[in-house]
C-alpha cells in the first residue's frame, strides 16, 4: 500500500513541485551562464561529455548552477551517482557510501561519483574521512558550496579537487530562464517585467523562477495581467551578496579599501553601504579606516588621521544606525584627500634594515646621557643641539652602518611637500 502511494506521490511532484524545479536543466545545452567554465570546448564541458570527469568544488553564490550542474553530471555518467547533503550526512554514513563504492568497482568495475552539497558544513573529521577515497580514486567527488573552500575545506582535499567558481547569472542569463519558467506556466510575460524580475533576483535563478510563480499567481488571483507592482511585491527585498561570516567579508571590504585609495568616493560609500546592509561591524570599518588614513593618506593630509579616530570614537559613542552618517562623511573624505604612501614605504623599508642589521646601535652621541657613568661610556659626546646650532639639524642620526640611508620620500602630493 505504501509503494502505490509512493508511486501516486511522485506522479504529482510535477505539478506541485516549484516552478525552479520544474524547469531545472537536465543537459548541458539546457543549462544557462557560467560560460567561462562551460564554454564550447572549455576543460569542464569535454570532462562531462567524455565522462571523465575529476574530483573537483563548485564555488559559488545560491542560484548559480552547481546542484544543477552535478545532476547533469548523474544523467550523463555511466558511474554511480551518490547524493548526499553534509547538514545531515554523518561519517559512518560517508563510510557505508565509501564501502559500496569499493564493492561496486570491485564486482562491476563501476566508478562511483559522489555529491556532496553544502561541503563546507562537513567538520575536520568527516572532510578526513574522504580523503584516502578520492586520493586513491575510490570515489569522484563533486562538492558544492556557497563559502570560498579555501578558507572552509581542508588543504588536503582541496589539492586533489579541481575548484570552479561560478558566477551570478547576469541579466541576459536571467530574462533566458525567466523565459523557459513562463513558458511553463503557460504565462504572457512582457519584456519589462521580465526584466525587473532579472533585475531584482539578485544574480539567483532559482530566486528568478520564484519571483516570476508567485508573481503570476498572483497577477491571476486579480484576474489582470501580470505587472511590475506584482513583481515588486513578490520580492519584497533584493537578496543581498554580503555575508559578513563568509569571504564576502573579505571581498567588500577590500573594494571598500581600495575605493578610497584610489579615489573613488561613489564607490567607497556603496561598499560601506553594502557591509552596513550586511550587519557588518561598524567598529571593524572604522578601524580599516583609521590604518588607510596613515597607509595610504599619510603627510598629505595629516587631518585624514584625525578624521577617521573620530569616525571610530563616534562609532563608539553614537552607535548605529546614527554612526552611518558619520562612517560615510569619513569614507568621502578619506576618498577625496591627497594620497601619498611614504609613511608605509619608509616604515617597511626601515623594517627590513632592522631585521638585517639588528645589532645596529645609535651612534655614541646620541645614546642616553641621564645616569651616572653615562659619559664615560662616551655617551652625548659630539651631540649638537639643533636648537642651539643650527648645524643639528643638518647631522645624519642614523646607525653608522646605515649611515645615508633615506626612508623617507615625500611624494610631493598635497601637504607633503620636499
């Protein structure tokens, strides 16, 4: 009785199941974006199509093609297709996967591909517990994650797997599989509203098709034809791509960096909105802040420093979501100053002297003269005091080995003059 009702359920998954799942690719020719990995005869399409297909991660934001992509995979492999998702995949469970893999080629001489979804939630133990099968060829394994695997996935893994990274859909990409979803749903959908559907799934396909079902059922309960406002109100909000836990961490707040290093204060204020939007520590922005004001600004704008430490004391004292307006009037003003680097230079190069002549002492007139004895050391003697003698500020204080050395360049921009 359980198998007929089985049988009855799966019969209607095709007409009850999402528009996103409906529509789901089932060949290479179907699949949409990611042409850089996927290109007519890129390395990754004559792999799948020749069925010779390597250990290898799927990186990449959600709705980007990668559970898609491996089940492509399953349909034109003659191995064994093993999924399994790592939220709820135990090691004893990847055990019992491996030791059938090893029948299955022993008995058959069937190859076994396993998938694995979500592989960044696997700890240190499960990841270990793959590792001898895909170093020995047991198993290919086709991971897929959201998180940049090099910071989630074991060093070990990650050097027998292939890593691609797959992008957002851009809007071209998108207005394609809105146009197979509402074929489906057998759906007039005016090239407008197709394209605010592409504009607002924020690079997801599969946000795309959910936007465009709920909009359409929506648009028919009304009995009028689908518009922008039903659109509008079936997303609701724009996904965001920052995510404060992830590499998106990283990413934004080194285009955030390197927005007002190079001058660039309209981009500068979208990346500090886009990490505020993010729930981003706002403490951590100011204090990136603070280091370019010194790395980047330096002399040609000594008030950069001064900004930035009170940007970072109003973080302190006002809090969010007021300190956002002082966090964008610093993020403008560090983007507008005069740049100069030669603080950073002279400090690092100076560094580099330390580290190769570490037992360089100052030279004997400039050594500490305050205790007892000090001068029969021979400490202070020769010292002009420039105040006195204008010739003091003319003396090279530095170590004698060093002597002539120059750390120091001003770079002539803004305040920092010769």
């Amino acid at each position: 009785m359980s198998d007929l009702f089985s049988d009855a359920a799966h019969e209607r998954t095709a007409t009850v199941a999402p528009l996103a799942l409906r529509v789901r690719p089932a060949s290479l020719d179907e699949f949409v974006g990611q042409r850089h990995v996927l290109g007519e005869g890129s390395a990754l399409r004559l792999a799948i199509e020749q069925d010779r297909v390597g250990s290898l991660i799927l990186y990449g934001p959600p709705g980007s093609g990668k559970t898609t992509l491996a089940r492509i995979v399953a349909r034109m492999t003659g191995s064994a297709f093993e999924e399994r998702s790592a939220v709820s995949t135990t090691v004893a469970q990847v055990r019992e996967v491996l030791a059938g893999a090893r029948e299955r080629l022993g008995a058959h001489g069937q190859r076994t591909i396993l998938f694995l979804d979500e592989i960044h939630r696997f700890n240190k133990a499960q990841q270990d517990a793959l590792l001898p099968a895909v170093e020995e060829g047991l198993v290919t394994l086709i991971g897929a994650t959201t998180e940049n695997p090099y910071f989630e996935v074991n060093s070990a893994l990650l050097s027998r797997c292939q890593i691609y990274q797959l992008e957002p859909l851009d809007d071209e990409d998108l207005l394609l599989v809105i146009a197979r979803g509402a074929a489906e749903l057998d759906a007039d959908v005016p090239d407008a509203v197709a394209l605010r559907i592409a504009q607002v799934s924020g690079g997801d396909a599969r946000n795309a098709l959910n936007i465009l079902e709920l909009a359409t059922q929506t648009a028919q309960a009304e009995g009028t034809a689908i518009e922008e406002r039903h659109v509008d109100e079936a997303s609701t909000k724009r996904p965001l791509l920052y995510d404060k836990g992830g590499d998106q961490h990283y990413d934004f707040i080194s285009a955030f960096i390197k927005s007002m290093r190079g001058s660039d204060p309209d981009a500068a204020v979208y990346y500090l909105a886009a990490m505020l939007e993010g729930g981003e520590d706002a403490r951590f922005i100011a204090r990136r802040m603070i280091v370019l004001a010194s790395e980047d600004i330096g002399n040609a704008d000594p008030r950069a420093l001064l900004v930035a430490v009170a940007t970072a004391h109003a973080v302190e004292h006002v809090g969010l979501p007021e300190a956002r307006l002082n966090l964008a009037q610093a993020a403008i003003y560090l983007a507008r100053a005069p740049k100069s680097n030669a603080s950073y230079v002279a400090l690092k190069e100076a560094t580099a002297d330390v580290r190769e002549h570490g037992n360089a002492r100052p030279p004997k007139p400039l050594r500490d003269t305050s205790y007892p004895g000090a001068k029969k050391f021979g400490h202070g003697k020769g010292y002009v005091y420039p105040h006195d003698d204008p010739r003091g500020f003319d003396v090279d204080y530095l170590p004698d080995e060093l002597k002539g050395k120059t750390y120091y360049r001003p770079s002539g921009s803004g305040e920092e003059t010769e």
